[in-house]
C-alpha cells in the first residue's frame, strides 16, 4: 500500500495542485485540505495518513497553532511545512520546505516515507 499525505494549503488553489502533482508523481496518495479547520476534520476522518504537507501560512490561524491541533488527532504526525519567502514561522520539530521546489520538497518526504506496507 502507498504513502498517504495530507496537503493543506489556502492561498492560492494552484500551489495545492503542483504540491498534489509533485507527491502524486512520487507515487503518494493525496488527501487534500484547503483550510485549518477542514485539514483537522479530514485527519479525523482519516487519522491513517503518514505524514502533512502544508503551507506555513494556512489561513488567519497560527502554524503552531495548527500543528498542535493535528498532533491532538495523531501525537507523532510528520509535518512539513513549506514557505515561499524561506523563513520557517512555526518553529519545533517539524521538517521546512523554504520555497516551492519539487526537488526539496521530495528529498524531504523521501526522509520520511515510510516503507510500503
């Protein structure tokens, strides 16, 4: 079975689609979420998923803020957060994306894909 990602992001519908196309292309499953409040209700819905993909700036919610609501539904959830300006305005734990390149963005998912089931 594949890799399933959550990808949130709000600002713009085409930075879903390339995030969608790029894990896709990597032979990930995408669910996708286009606001904080509908990316914690679709990890409720599916609290299976390995890992998130979302942009640092998800809507008038803090990235923190968010992280810690996800990490409610699944503690250890892998987050990745991507920035188009580099800075990485959530802070903690979790792996930063600093722009919109595919290949960052796969040698980062490729640190923690989980073997295929």
């Amino acid at each position: 079975m594949r890799a399933c990602f959550l990808v949130i992001d709000n600002d713009y519908p085409g930075n879903i689609s390339a995030r969608k196309l790029v894990l896709e292309s990597a032979k990930l499953n995408v669910i996708t979420a286009y606001s904080a409040d509908e990316a914690v209700k679709t990890l409720k819905r599916f609290p299976n998923v390995d890992g998130i993909v979302m942009d640092a700036w998800v809507g008038n919610r803090p990235c923190r803020e968010l992280i810690d609501q996800l990490r409610e539904v699944q503690e250890k959830i892998p987050v990745i957060t991507v920035s188009a300006n580099g800075d990485d305005p959530c802070g903690g734990e979790e792996f930063h994306v600093s722009g919109f390149d595919p290949k960052e963005l796969l040698e980062t998912l490729e640190k923690l894909r989980p073997r295929e089931r």
